[in-house]
C-alpha cells in the first residue's frame, strides 16, 4: 500500500542534502546531491513502514498541518514523496527490489 509524506531537504555548505520527515519520528537520511537525497529519503521511509507493519504497529497518517524545524539553514526544498509500506513490494533472491 502506498502512502504520502513530506520530506523537508537542507542544504549543506559542501552541497549535500539532509532530509527529514517531520510525520516520521527519527525518520532522517542525507544524499550528495538533490536526487540521492531524495532517493534515499523514499527508501527511508519505505524501510520505516516496513519495520512499523513488521511489529504491528500503525502506520502513521500525515496530518494537515506540518510544523518545519529547519535549523539554522536559510532555506529547505519541501517535497511530497510516495512511498510502499512493503505489502506489495516482492523481492529477488539477491534482497533486490524486483517490479
């Protein structure tokens, strides 16, 4: 099953990007350039849901209204991202995603 997020990305002074998603408690990663970062932050959350379903835990809606902790940064690129919570996402024997 699918679900939707916002990511938060920062930018550092040697050009990589950090990514938060605030519905996400703890839910961070980082990318050298714009689309590792969020490569990498649907990936984050894919691994965060999965892991929530595995223990039977629920598995958090955003809500309407986001509050954004961006540090001391300037500015942030906000994105929304989809991403499967591993009902439907079938694997290879190698531990690839396969489809």
């Amino acid at each position: 099953m699918s679900h939707t997020y916002t990511a938060v990305l920062v930018g550092d002074e040697e050009g990589r990007y950090c990514v938060s998603v605030p519905a996400l408690k703890g839910c961070h990663t980082w990318g050298a350039d714009i689309g590792e970062a969020l490569m990498m932050a649907r990936d984050a959350i894919e691994g965060y849901l999965c892991v929530l379903r595995e223990d039977g835990d629920p598995i958090p809606e955003e809500g309407s209204q986001l509050v954004l902790d961006i540090g001391d940064a300037r500015e942030a690129l906000v994105c929304r991202l989809a991403a499967d919570d591993g009902r439907e996402t079938r694997w290879d024997e190698r531990g690839t995603r396969a489809g």
